[in-house]
C-alpha cells in the first residue's frame, strides 16, 4: 500500500511540475492573442515555476501542524 501511494505522490509531483512546460509549446499563440512580444509571454513559465515552487513551500509551512495519518504495516 505505501509503495503505491509514493508512486502515485512521485507520477503527480512529475505530472504538476512538467505541465509548466506546456505554455512553452503556445508561445506564439499566447503572445498574439494579448498583443504582447514572445519573450515577455515566455516569462510565463518563469512566473509559474516561481509560484509553484513558494506556493509549495507555503503550503507545507502551513500544514505543518496538521497531525500526518499514520500508516501500519501489518506483514
């Protein structure tokens, strides 16, 4: 059971931290869409990644008290 639910953290931690390079695939269609150069809507991605990675850590900061639920392994 634990070994499905860290596999399971590890895909979704993949999945969530790749998908910021999907904006780099609509550059062009991004930028003409709000009349604005490639570069600055490629700033995009960075404003992204900067937000995931301090959102994460907000995140923790802020759950840190929660009691974690405890898993026993029963052989």
């Amino acid at each position: 059971m634990n070994r499905i639910a860290i596999y399971l953290l590890a895909l979704g931690a993949f999945v969530l931290g790749t998908a910021e390079f999907i904006v780099s695939g609509i550059l062009e269609i991004i930028s003409g869409d709000f009349d604005v150069s490639i570069s600055l809507a490629g700033q995009l991605v960075t404003i992204y990644a900067l937000f995931y990675a301090f959102g994460a850590l907000v995140l923790v900061m802020l759950t840190a008290k929660f009691e974690r639920k405890k898993y026993y392994y029963i052989p």
